[in-house]
C-alpha cells in the first residue's frame, strides 16, 4: 500500500465556523444589490397582495352606494356691527386662529345639530335615518349583532307605560338621529382667511342640501341668540351691580366729610390751617436763627478786640469800622467824629515821618494827640461792645420763643398728619368706588343700547345646492389606496418571508456564513424527472422495486455531463487534494436533518468513483434506518454489515457489486432493534473491518445517519478520514448547522465541504447576487446535459 503522507485538512482550509453573519463594516452601508435580490424573490408576494387589495377595492366600490356633498360657506365679519361695537361693551373679536377654532366647534357641537334636526324632523325621515347599507357596513352590523347577542342588556324599557315608552323612543331616535349628523359634517377652515366651510354628505343630493341650508341657518340664528342672550345676562347683572356700587360710592364719601369734621382737618387753599401756621413759624425761625448767629459774631468780635489792650484796640476798631463803611454802606460808629480825626492825625504823621523823620517836632505833637485820643475812642468801643451783647441777648431770647412755638405747632401738626392719612385712605376708598360706578353705568348704558342691535358678525357668502355628481366613493382614491394597502401588505409578507428565510440557498451562505468550503448544487430529482424506459437492473442478481427512486442513485453515472455529476467530480477533486491520493480513504456522508438527500448523494458519489476506474465500497452505516440498503434492493440479502463486523467476516462476503461500474455495496440487513449502534461503528471491531477492507480499496463510503437526532455519525468520526456534509437547499437552517459544529469541533476539522442537495435551478438565480456565478447560470447551462440528451446520439446511431 502506498504510504503517500497526506495534506491535513486544516492546512487548505479552515473548516470550522467562524464567520458571523455579517462582516463589522457591511451595517455601514446599505446593500442595494441584497434589496434587490430580495425584491425579486418576493415580487410575486407583493403582487398577488396588491391583486388581493384591489380586488377588495373593486369590491368596495360596487357595493358601496354613491353619497353626495353639499357645501356652504359662512364669513365672519367684523365690520358687520361697527356700529355696535361702539356702543356695546361685550365685543367680539375673530382675528385669531384660537377663535376661528372656537366657531367651527360651535358648528360641530351636538347642541347645533339637535337644533337641525329638530328644524328638519330628521327623526321622521327614513332616507335619513335608514339610508341604504354598504357591504361593509352589512358586515360591521352583523358583528356588531353577533357580539350583542352574546352581551345582550335590559332595554331599559321594561316597566314603563306607552307614553314613557314612545318618549323614551323618540329621545332616542333624537339622539341617533344628532349622531348622524356629527358624522356625516365637516366644518373648516378655509386657508387664513376667517370663512368656515360646512359639507354634509348624504346619500340623496336633496337631502344633503336640505341639511346643508339648515346647519346655515341654525347658525347665523345661534349668533343673533348668543349676542342677545349675552347681553341681556349682562344687563340684568349690572343692574344689581350699580345699585350695589351706588350706595357703597355714597356711604364712601360720607365717611370721608364726617371723618374731616370730627378731627378739625378744615382746609384752606387745598392745605389743612395747622401746616400753613407751622410751615410760617419755621421761617420765622430760621430768620431769628440767623439773627442770633449775626448779633452773636458781632459781640464776639468786640470782645475779641477790647482784650487786646487799649492801643491796640483803637486801632484795630477804627480799621475795622473804616472796612464796615466801606462793605457796607450807611453803617456808621457812633464815634464817626473821633475815627475821622483819629485817622487823619494818623495820616499827617506818617506823611511828617515820610518826610522829616521820626524825631520831627511835630511828629511828637502829632503822637500826643494820638494818645489823647485813644482814650475816647476806646471808652466808646466798650460802650458798642455793650450794645452788641444786648442785641444778641433779645435775639437768643427771640429765637427760643419761636423754637417753642414750632415745637407745639409740630405736635399739633402730627396728630392732625395721623389723622390725614386715614382721610386719604377714606378719600381714595370713596373715589375708586367713584370711578367704578361710573364704569358700571357707562356698561350698563351701553348693554341697554346694544338689545335695539339685532345684528350678528357673521354672514352666509355662499348657499347650499344641490349636488349634481356624486362625491364618493371615489374610484382612483379607492383603488389608489387599495394598492398603497396592497404595497404595504405585500412588502409586509415579503419582510415576513425574508426574516423567515434562515436557510442555505446560495454558495455564499456556506463559504461567507459559516466559514465552510462549497462543494457544488445538486439539482432537484424526482418522480417528476424524466426517466429511461425498460426495466433499470442495478445490482447482480438484484432487481429494483423503487422505480425512479432507484435511477436517483445512478445519475452520477447515467449523466456524467450533468450538474449533478459536475458536482460529484468537484467533490472527488476536493477529498483528492484534503485527503491525499495512494491510500484507502473512508468518507462518511452526512447531513443534520433526515430526508436531506445523503444516501442519494453518498450513492451517487460511489458509483462515480467506481465508473472512473477507483475501488469503491459503499456501506450503508445508518443502521437505525437503512433507507439506502431499501432504495438499493438489497433488503433481502441474508448478511450485511452487522454480521460482518459482529462475526468479522470479510467484507467481500457481504458485498454486492454492480455489474456495470464494478461498485461493491455493503447493505445494512436488519433483523431486529438495535440499541448499540453506535458502539457498533466506533468499536474495535468495525475498525478492524475497515483495516482489513483498506488494502484492496481506493475508497470507502460509509452513508451515515444524520447527525442531529442520533450520535452514530459522531461516534464514527475516529474512523473516518473526512466527512461530505449533505444540506437541503432551503430547508436545512444555517444557526443549526453553525451550531453543531461549534458543539463537535472533531467533526469540523474532518469536514471536507457542503453540498447543497435539491436544488431548484429555476429560483435559483434570485438568491445570487448581481455577478454571482448563481445569477449567470443560464451563461453556462449548456455545458450540463441530462441523461435524455446523452441518450439521444446512442439511439440515433
């Protein structure tokens, strides 16, 4: 035997899943080319739920009765009554949109439409009351009347006589009849401007202008109402009020004479007499004080110069007399005769000093009578100093007679200030009830006036009429939104049906998702394919009872063009390079669900692989259910794998082999149940079955069973060299798969690649993105022919 080394699979490719489900930078952008792919995959959804929604809109407006619009239009107008606006205190301004809002209520309001309906008798009016149902509305009443059978309630009717009953009827016919025409108006705005637009639909045109003209009246006539009622309710209550206002205003002013006169607050020239006479004492006060200042300088002076001594005295006197006259005119000393002789003998000597010197002979006359002079003047400066101090006495005297007297007139003028505040306060008290009862009387008069103004701000611009065409329902807004609401269901299920899809469809599920190498697509087959005529013998001495189920597991060699064998090459080519060529390897395929297709492929590889020259043993290994031994026709073979390991019998005694491509096939002939099996495949002993098969085999397929509900598989990967797992295109979940191999690293690291078994070539492409070698499969579909057209040479020849 060759003991060529082999590549570890883990050197080509890793095998284990790891990829997540999608890169960290792709939630970056947005990936257009997926939308679209999943747009095309679900744009039959979407289109049979738009033909859904417009068929029911087709529906809707044939059994839809046709309703008519009525409209009127009302301006509110504030130059209606500018003549009451000047003589009414109670206006009414529009100029916001708050009170444009406020009007349309009142338009809308229960009251207004009872007012209509009452106007009208609505209430006796069948078209009115029972117009004709829509399908609809049939349905919504049947429900209704389902749900009210089962939570039926007393009528409230029961115990009363006739007319408390047709009362109590005719109350509700009224207020169903108030209901109706809620629902039925609109009311708005028109634009910014101060219009209100009314529209009544019914299902007869004069009707609908019936109730249309009758909302316009009801309300042009609710304003003339209001304003009245207003002002009536306002002229009542001022009466009250001024009657009220008038006697408080008088008891206010009498208060306020009475309050004068028992606290002697008489006035004179808008000031009480106690403030003038202390407002003249403080003059008179500040006068004397002044006085007193001055006779008090003067005196101090004196003194001041009379202790210098009588030479000094004198002189300084008569300087200070001369200042005085000259400061201020007609002020004299009484010696006015000895200071002019005294200051022209002073003169006359200085001028004989100046001129003669100091020892003239009549400098000294000139100094004697100086010196006799100088008692004279001195004695009179004793007599002035005298008389100033008498004169500052009477002033001191005066000036404290006058402080006394502002003192007591202060006295008196506090009490009397306390006692003015609270006049104020009584003043002011009187004149506000005053004033507001002049207001009042003003309002008053001009409510009384505004009764004689039947006029309301609001007028009719544009009357009802009858409608001519129908306003509903409306066939392109019906359809229209039917296909919105198709739309919308539509991509609804297609998100349903994207979100739902979790499953392999395209390469990149197995390569980019789960980190695993892709194999090939093994198209879909069945009862449906096309099959070859005659009786299909498969094995020596065997004949088949499944039919076409058995041409499934000769397709690799049938139609060795096909996809079908493509792909099973493909998978040769990859267990070749991961598994090393020269030596026996056993192959285990696999898959994680039951019904994915293992046996076919597992069949269909092996007969491949015979069919190129290769010894080939298949072993059917799923000894729980040996559907692959059953498809085949050996179930009734006397010895199988079982026996061969357990008595450990060659394997050559227990084979089958197929008369065409020499493939030999090892059945799994069960007689019972079985509860060891998976001892069995992963004992001693089914190793040395392998070991003793080697040596004359280039390969060895073991069909496995799947690895999610049993443990079979994983207890035979030990043995095995690399595993081929089988996936059913669109049914097998990917996070299962992800999952197990997460859990069974052992089985990973063997893993050769995925087959995506069941194919529908057809749909396809619509998982392939743009470019992808799943959208241009139609570019090289002609490379692949089935078993048909390879048969069709040999026959023509």
């Amino acid at each position: 035997m060759n003991n060529t080394t082999r590549m570890p699979i883990a050197s080509w490719a890793n095998t284990q899943p790891h990829v997540p489900e999608k890169s960290a930078s792709a939630g970056d952008f947005i990936d257009f080319e997926r939308l679209f792919a999943m747009a095309r995959r679900q744009i039959w959804v979407v289109a049979a739920a738009v033909a859904l929604c417009v068929l029911l809109g087709i529906v809707y407006l044939r059994t839809t009765p046709s309703t008519y619009t009525a409209n009127a239009s009302v301006l509110i107008d504030e130059g209606l009554n500018k003549l009451v606006d000047g003589t009414t205190a109670t206006t009414f301004t529009v100029e916001t949109d708050t009170a444009i809002l406020s009007q349309i209520e009142i338009v809308k309001s229960a009251r207004l439409a009872a007012v209509v309906a009452d106007a009208e008798n609505l209430t006796e009016n069948p078209a009115f009351m029972e117009p004709e149902p829509s399908l609809l509305g049939n349905i919504i009443a049947s429900a209704r009347g389902v749900l009210g059978f089962f939570s039926s309630r007393p009528d409230g009717l029961e115990g009363l006589s006739e007319s408390e009953r047709a009362a109590a009827i005719k109350a509700a016919n009224r207020e169903t009849a108030i209901g109706i025409l809620q629902k039925n108006l609109d009311v708005g705005r028109i634009g910014r401007s101060n219009v209100i637009a009314l529209a009544y639909t019914a299902q007869s045109p004069q009707l609908a202008a019936q109730i249309t003209r009758a909302y316009t009246k009801a309300y042009l006539a609710d304003q003339l109402d209001a304003n009245y009622d207003a002002t009536s309710q306002a002229t009542v209550w001022l009466e009250g009020r001024i009657a009220e206002l008038r006697k408080n205003s008088q008891n206010a002013s009498m208060a306020v004479e009475k309050f004068r006169a028992e606290n002697g607050l008489t006035a004179a020239r808008g000031e009480l007499i106690s403030e003038q006479q202390l407002s003249d004492l403080n003059s008179q006060l500040i006068i004397a004080q002044a006085d007193t200042a001055r006779a008090k300088a003067r005196s101090d002076q004196m003194d001041a110069i009379l202790a210098k001594g009588q030479s000094a005295a004198v002189k300084e006197g008569v300087v200070l007399a001369e200042q005085q006259a000259q400061t201020t005119p007609g002020a004299e000393m009484q010696n006015t005769t000895l200071r002019q002789r005294y200051v022209a003998v002073s003169r006359r000597l200085q001028e004989v000093v100046n001129a003669y010197g100091e020892d003239h002979p009549q400098a000294a006359l000139l100094r004697d009578e100086l010196k006799n002079l100088e008692p004279q003047i001195y004695a009179e400066l004793q007599r002035q100093a005298q008389t100033f101090k008498n004169e500052f006495s009477v002033a001191q005297a005066r000036q404290n007679s006058l402080r006394e007297s502002v003192a007591n007139a202060a006295g008196q003028s506090s009490q009397a200030s306390e006692a003015q505040v609270k006049l104020r306060e009584l003043e002011q008290q009187a004149t506000t009830l005053n004033t507001l009862y002049q207001t009042f009387l003003s309002r008053y008069e001009e409510a009384a006036q505004q009764q004689s103004f039947p006029i309301a701000k609001v007028r009719a611009i544009s009357e009802a009429v009858t409608p001519r065409r129908p306003s509903g329902p409306r066939t392109i807004i019906a359809l229209g939104l039917s296909v919105v609401l198709g739309l919308m269901l539509g991509g609804a299920l297609a998100m349903l049906n994207e979100f739902n899809e979790r499953f392999f469809r395209t390469s990149d599920d197995v390569r980019d998702r789960l980190g695993l190498k892709f194999l090939g697509y093994l198209p879909l087959v069945g009862a449906n394919s096309r099959a070859k005529k005659g009786r299909f013998g498969l094995f020596k001495g065997r004949r088949s009872s499944h039919g076409t189920g058995e041409k499934n597991l000769r397709i690799g060699i049938n139609a060795p063009s096909s996809l079908f064998a493509e792909t099973l090459r493909n998978t040769k080519f990859a267990s070749d390079v991961m598994l090393g060529i020269g030596q026996c390897r056993v192959i285990g395929v696999v898959s994680l669900l039951p019904g994915e297709g293992k046996s076919t492929v597992a069949a269909n590889y092996a007969g491949l692989l015979a069919s190129r020259g290769a010894r080939t043993l298949l072993i059917d290994g799923d000894l729980r259910k040996p559907a692959l031994t059953h498809r085949l026709g050996l179930g009734g073979a006397q010895a199988g794998i079982v026996e061969a390991v357990m008595n450990e019998q060659p394997w050559q005694s227990v084979a089958a082999t197929d008369n065409e491509t020499h493939l030999s096939v090892i059945p799994a002939v069960m007689r019972g149940q079985l509860t060891h099996t998976s001892e069995l495949l992963s004992g001693p002993a089914f190793r040395r079955f392998l070991d003793n098969a080697k040596p004359n085999l280039d390969y060895i397929i073991v069909d496995l069973p799947p690895l999610g509900p049993v443990v079979d598989g994983k207890a035979f990967a030990p043995l095995a060299d690399g595993f081929i797992l089988v996936t059913e295109w669109g049914a097998t979940p990917r996070a299962m798969v992800r999952s197990f191999f997460q859990q069974e690293p052992q089985i990973a690291e063997k893993l050769l690649g995925v087959i995506l078994n069941k194919v529908d070539l057809k749909k396809l492409p619509r998982y392939g993105a743009l470019g992808s070698s799943e959208h241009l499969f139609e570019k090289y579909s002609s490379y692949y022919l089935d078993s048909e057209e390879q048969e069709a040479p040999r026959r023509a020849a």
